[in-house]
C-alpha cells in the first residue's frame, strides 16, 4: 500500500513537471505561427486574384503601357508558382524567395497603379477605382498579417528556447526555430514611372 500511496503522488508530480517542459506549449506556439501563416497566405492569394481584373480594366485605356502589364502578370505567375507550406517555415531560404516573389509582385503592382495618374479617364473609371481600393485593402491586411506572423514566430522561437520549455521542445518534438519574414531588399524605395518614355 505504501508503493501505491508513493506511486500516487508521484503521478501529479511528473504531470506538473510534463506540463512545464513544453508538452502542451510548444505544440500550442507551432500551431498558432501555422495559422497565422495560412491568413498570410490567403490575404497573398486574394491579391493575386485581384490582378487579371485590374489588367483587364486597364488595358482599354493604356496601349502604350503594355510592359508594365506584363511585368505584373509575370510576377503574378511568379509568385503564385513558388508555394510554402508549413513545413518550410523552418528554411529560411524558402521564406526568403517566397517573400521575394510577393515582394517583387507589390512592386510591379505598385508601379502600375502609379503609371496610371496620367490618365484621368482611367482614374475615373468606376471598375478601377473599385479594383483600386480593393488591392490597397488587401495590402494593408498582408502587412497586418505578416506583423502577427512575424509575432507568432517570435513567441514559438521563445518557447522553444526558454526553460523549461526548450526541454520538450528538443526531447519530444525536436523543434526548430521558424523563419520570421523580412523586407526584401529595395522594398523601401518607391516604385519609380516616367511618363516621358512611351512603353
């Protein structure tokens, strides 16, 4: 009986003990930095989608703007063809060339959008401003979805790294740091046009 009574308080001891070396935290952190990944990724795919409208709409109204039409479709087809999934969050290079590519879409986006202040019709056309205010929704719901990923990986680094934590983090799931999104380089700078030079 005294075993029994020994093995007894023993078992709440080793749960308590279980539970503070990152059982339930650790599985809890991933699965917050994967959800917060896939609404980044479908506020990305929304403004994919966005874009044949918006070439559609514009096309009519600007011949001579014909490249920067294609560079947007291609970097469409681009970023739409590089996938990530969940388990890549741990490849920095992944990350990398995935943000690379929406990135290099925003870019073309946004010189497209500038491009076209020199027409007045265009800018007065009902479809493009609805399609307009559409994509600078989206922009800013992938930049408040990039911040809350980048804060979910942030706390699953922390956790699995951090004692008691980093224990069941090693032993029982063999965790790895996930790669936070950065700004891709020259992403700081304004898209440049010049209306001088006929496309």
């Amino acid at each position: 009986m005294t075993n029994v009574r020994r093995y007894g308080l023993l078992a709440p001891l080793a749960a308590v003990s279980l539970a503070g070396c990152g059982l339930n935290s650790v599985p809890t952190a991933e699965e917050k930095v994967t959800a917060e990944f896939g609404d980044l990724q479908a506020d990305y795919q929304r403004r994919a989608d966005l874009i044949p409208n918006l070439v559609e709409t514009v096309k009519g109204y600007a011949a001579q703007e014909r490249t920067v039409l294609t560079q947007v479709t291609e970097a469409r087809a681009k970023a739409t063809s590089i996938q990530l999934n969940a388990a890549d969050l741990e490849d920095p290079a992944k990350v990398q060339a995935y943000a690379n590519a929406q990135a290099q879409l925003g870019g073309s986006i946004g010189r497209l959008l500038a491009s076209f202040e020199a027409y007045p019709d265009l800018k007065s056309n009902q479809n493009f401003l609805a399609l307009q205010d559409q994509l600078e929704g989206t922009e800013n719901r992938i930049n408040t979805s990039r911040q809350d990923y980048n804060e979910a990986v942030r706390q699953y680094n922390t956790t699995i790294r951090t004692f008691p934590d980093a224990i069941g983090a090693r032993i029982f799931y063999g965790a790895k740091p996930k790669v936070p999104f950065q700004a891709a380089a020259g992403s700081d700078k304004a898209p440049s046009v010049d209306f001088n030079t006929a496309g």
